[in-house]
C-alpha cells in the first residue's frame, strides 16, 4: 500500500514541475496547476485514502517539500537589453537609427573605432523560452525568426537604394551571426548582422560610417593570443621544470593537484598552440593512460606526452628526439601511427591553385603581416590592378585578429577567413570596392545554416 503513496507523490511532483514551467508562461494556469498538485493526486487514488485518511498528511508534506525543491533556480544571466548592449556599445537610443526599422528595443549611439566616429545601432526582440525546474537550464519555445528576418531584408534594401554596393557576406565568423554583410559606398560603409543576443532574443545590428571604423566594428572580438608566437605560451606560463639530456630539452609538469579534465585541457592546448605556431604533427599514439604526439618545424621537434596527470615535453633535432621519446618518456612511442599533418605552405600553395581557377595573380613579394605562410600578389579586374594577399594561420584567432589589423588599418581594404585543411586562411583584398567585390565573389565560402 506504500507503493500507493509514493505513486501520488511522484503524480504530484510531476504536476508541480509542469506548473513551475507553465507559470513562467502563464500565471493564472501555473497557480491552478500547482494546487491541482495537492487535489488531483487524492482524488486519483480516492479509494486508498478514503480507507488511510491519515496518510494525507505526509503525502501533503511531501508534496509541498517537493514542489520547493523543484523550483528553477534564479535567474542571474543577463537579459535582453544587456544582450543588446553587449552587441552594439550602446544604452538607449541617443542617434539615428538608419536603415534599422523599430523592434521591440532600440538602442543605437556614436561610437569611435579605429580612429573614426560611426553610427550604431540595433534593434531587437525577446524570444519565449522557460528555465527548467531544478536544472534551470534555459529552453526557447519560439524565437521571433521572422521578425528579424524581415528587419534584416528591409535594412539591406534601404542600404542598396542609397547606392551601396554590397562587397561581401559572411564577414564575420561568429556562431551567433545568422547573416550578416558589408556595403560600401565612395569610402563609407555600413555593416548589417542579424544575430542571436545575450538575454535570449534576436537582433538586427547596423554600423554606418567610415570604412575602417565600421570594418574594426565589426571585427573588435578578437585578440592576440599566439600572435607572432614562435613557440608555444604554456611552456613559458606554466611552471615547467626543465633540464637538458645531451642536445634534448627535457621540460616535465606536474598537475597532480589539478582535475583529471584540466590536466586533459592543458594537453590539449599544447597541442593547439605547437599548431598555432606552424609545427605540423608527424607521429601520435595512445596506451592506456599515456598519450603522445610529436611535432616538427624545420627540423626542430616536440614530443609531447600525457601519462597521468604529468605533462613530459622533449624539444630539440628530430630524430635525438624521438630517440629520447623511448628512453625517458613512460609513453615512449608505443602505439604510434603517422599523422602527415598538412604544413602551412602546403596550404597557402592550395589556396592559390583555387584562386587561379578564377583570377590571374601575379606574385608581388611578401605580405608585411606576420603568418605560417604567405605571399601577396596582383590581380586585374577590367583596367585595375588589385592587391591581394594570403596569410595562413593554425588557429581562427590568429585569422580573426590579422583581419582586424588589415581591414581598420585602411578603408580600401577587405579579407574573409577561409577554413582550408585545418588551418585558417586570411584572404585581403584591397582595392576599390567594386573590384575587392568581384575578387571575393569568386571565392567559394560555405553557406550559414
């Protein structure tokens, strides 16, 4: 007869979570919910109770024990008009808003960027959504998808009719950006985005004004981390003890007072940086907690192992390397398979391939900007020359944050990232902007979904 007990229990528990949601929805439904919580039970199972009347009084306790517990935790993350500040700069509306239409909110404001003054602004619209109870993770119910779309599509109207020229989609390489685009018209830009905000919405964000100030705009998150790198940061960071075996650096750390997934992170970021740095992976193996790879630059090697939570990095020549991978490491080289990691130049070579397909380019010398690999070179559009440059890069930030130097640094030029064999690809196009159109027109870009 227990059993009968603890089934309205758990009917009541399961009726208080449905009214912890439906009350965040509607407030009348949540509270008649809740109190169907504490009737609909007694009345299923009428006929054990109307025979054990006093066992109302713990299911009730429990119950309304239960129907605490399960409420959704606070909520402490930002809403919708933080999101859209953190997505413009801007509080309130104090500027024009063109070409934007109205939302639900608007902020728009003067800010400068890149030594020059542009217009933002944006409008927004709150989406639906309910926080589960006891988890508090947020579920959306509806976004208004259509609404943003359509503020998108009669901004960029308004924007072509003024005379813009539109010179590129997928300018920026945001998983929150549903789409976004670059107009430009005799030295002035104007930058659209409809993109997901903090707070749970979407947004239609606009920036209008000097080239380079609306291109810094819409690159500003980045920054430099393994910028002009030669070797990885975390060997320095970190406290590595290092010594020397003949010509071998010998680097160990121990992570013992650390969780196994840090220890794991760390690994990972090792790696991530030896790429970031232009050293291409040749060998990696695994073996029951061990693991290991080994990569190489100009003949200069890192072996890096895991084993545990100690962290063992072997630097030096290639094969004196590889030779103290099997006698100091407690990995070794067990296990090992050939990795033939694509190298930087390999890639930049590619890149070029695809471009001729295209366009005729003309080497021109050496980009000033630092990278793995890189060549600038001339191309003709009608009567025009055009500069175009590749840089390759090991990671999206060191992409992301040579975009920004090139594209704030003059209103003339504009470059995409392209993701190629695992590395990342500045394309920068300067020239007028009719020209840098049909040049990053003929790139092959993967759609947004």
């Amino acid at each position: 007869m227990t059993g009968k007990l603890i089934a309205s229990v758990a009917v009541s528990a399961l009726l208080s979570s449905l009214a912890w949601i439906i009350l965040q929805l509607n407030h009348l439904l949540g509270v008649l919910l809740f109190i169907s919580a504490v009737i609909v039970p007694p009345l299923v199972f009428r006929n054990y109770y109307s025979k054990r009347p006093l066992r109302l009084a713990p299911f009730l306790i429990i119950s309304l024990i239960l129907m605490l517990l399960l409420m959704p935790p606070p909520v402490t993350g930002p809403n919708v008009e933080f999101g859209l500040y953190f997505a413009t700069g801007c509080w309130g509306r104090k500027a024009d808003t063109w070409p934007l239409g109205g939302g639900e909110l608007t902020y728009s404001c003067n800010k400068t960027v890149a030594y020059s003054t542009i217009l933002v602004s944006g409008v927004a619209w709150k989406s639906s959504g309910v926080r589960l109870p006891v988890l508090g993770r947020y579920v959306t119910l509806y976004e208004p998808r259509e609404k943003a779309d359509n503020a998108y599509s009669e901004a960029a109207k308004r924007v072509e009719s003024e005379g813009y020229l539109g010179i590129v989609e997928n300018y920026v390489s945001d998983s929150d950006i549903m789409r976004d685009a670059l107009f430009a018209r005799d030295g002035e830009c104007v930058y659209l985005a409809e993109t997901r905000i903090l707070g749970g919405g979407l947004a239609v964000i606009s920036a209008r004004g000097p080239c380079r100030g609306v291109k810094g705009f819409a690159l500003r998150w980045h920054d430099d981390y393994l910028w002009n790198a030669s070797e990885p940061p975390t060997f320095v960071r970190y406290r590595f003890n290092w010594s020397s075996n003949g010509s071998v650096r010998v680097g160990k750390l121990d992570l013992s007072d650390w969780p196994g997934e840090w220890v794991r992170n760390t690994y990972k970021a090792i790696e991530i940086e030896l790429k970031g740095t232009g050293y291409v992976k040749l060998m990696e193996g695994k073996s029951g907690d061990c693991r290991w790879s080994l990569w190489t630059r100009g003949g200069e090697s890192h072996y890096v192992a895991l084993k545990g939570k100690e962290i063992l990095v072997l630097s030096g020549k290639t094969t004196e390397v590889k030779n103290s991978a099997e006698k100091l490491s407690p990995c070794g080289l067990r296990n090992g398979r050939e990795v033939r990691g694509t190298t930087p130049e390999e890639v930049l070579n590619a890149v070029i391939a695809e471009l001729n397909g295209s366009l005729v380019l003309k080497p021109a010398g050496e980009p000033a900007l630092w990278s793995l690999a890189g060549k600038e070179f001339l191309t003709s559009v009608g009567e025009k020359n055009v500069s175009v440059n590749l840089l390759v890069y090991g990671i999206r930030g060191q992409c992301d944050y040579a975009r920004y130097l090139l594209d704030a640094s003059d209103g003339e030029t504009t470059s995409i990232c392209l993701e190629r064999r695992g590395y990342f690809v500045a394309v920068a196009v300067k020239g007028e902007a009719k020209n840098v159109q049909f040049v990053l027109s003929s790139i092959k870009q993967p759609k947004r979904t």
